[in-house]
C-alpha cells in the first residue's frame, strides 16, 4: 500500500447507517385473521387493543389515552400474534398475556375484567348473567354496550355473552365473526 492510499484509508468513513429508532411507547401492527384485519397494540409489555377498529381511529385513541409516540412496530407483537395466530386455530384455549384496560371506561373495566371468569372456552353466558355478576342486575344492556366497545377483543372472550334467548348479538368484529369464535371453541 502506498503512502496515499494508507493516507486515504485513515480518511474514509463507512457507509451511513441506517438510524436506530427508539421503542414506541405503544407499538402496534395490523394483523390479518380470519376473522378479518385487526390492529394489535402493546404498551409498556402489555396488550392494550386487540380491536376491529380502524387505524386512525385506534392509533387516534392510542395516542390520546397512553402517549403519542404509537409507531407501527410489528416485532414487539410476535407473541400476541403467535397466540392469537394459534387460538384461531384451535390450537390453544387460553391467552397467556397481561392486558391493560386503558382504552376502557371504569364500567368498561368492571366488565372486562373479571370476564373470563364469567364464562370458560366453549361456553356462553348471558349479558344478564354478567350484569348480576357484577351487583348490577339491572345493567344488561349497559353490560352489553360495555362489551361492544371490547378494546380488547378476542382475547378477553366477550364473543361468549349472548342474548338470553340465546341469540348472537352485537360484537365488533360483527354476528359472523362472534359465530366463527364460538362454532371454533364448540369444535375443541
């Protein structure tokens, strides 16, 4: 090597690197199921939608509820993926993930959370059911309301609670949808 080439050498920097951007404080991901698209968000290692809703409406009260920075980062959701992925698939019964309620209303939270209790894989409760529950006996349709606005749906189960009647009714992903999640749970 000649003197001007070990000079030039000393000189050259590497190629530019690409810019390392920090985590999000809510990472989310549109995720396709059969059920149709959903965006999946997570927040501080916990989901905090699973949710039929649009983007901009979901980033929107993302961004308004737990922070504005909500970036599309898919790989801090491959494990909700993974087992939402598997559960649609009949090959898991239960989710095994931390879940914060911070899209949902205080009734919202009274409802959703103790809901897996309320019901188990394979089985229905009533929306009047859920309402007695919960000491508010009277409060059917504002259990129903409540788990129409689900931000967590799929994984916390409000597909379960039917009509007294036993009709399917309301649920965000629509009746399809709450008809695919139960028909899959009866088959397992």
């Amino acid at each position: 090597m000649t003197d001007l080439e070990s000079r030039l050498t000393r000189l050259s920097t590497p190629g530019p690197k690409p810019p390392v951007l920090p985590d999000a404080d809510v990472a989310y991901t549109l995720h396709d199921t059969p059920l149709g698209t959903m965006l999946l968000a997570i927040a501080h290692g916990r989901v905090v939608a699973s949710s039929f809703d649009d983007e901009e409406t979901m980033t929107g009260r993302l961004a308004r509820a737990v922070s504005p920075r909500v970036l599309r980062q898919p790989g801090p959701l491959d494990d909700v993926r993974r087992q939402l992925d598997e559960y649609l698939a009949g090959q898991r019964r239960a989710f095994d993930l931390d879940v914060d309620l911070v899209l949902a209303s205080p009734f919202q939270r009274l409802v959703l959370e103790d809901l897996p209790t309320h019901t188990s894989y394979g089985r229905t409760t009533t929306y009047g059911a859920v309402a007695g529950d919960i000491a508010r006996p009277k409060a059917a349709r504002a259990v129903g309301t409540a788990l129409g606005a689900n931000p967590v749906c799929v994984v916390l189960p409000c597909h379960r609670v039917i009509g007294a009647n036993g009709a399917l009714t309301g649920y965000a992903g629509g009746l399809e949808a709450k008809r695919f999640l139960l028909n899959l749970e009866a088959k397992s």
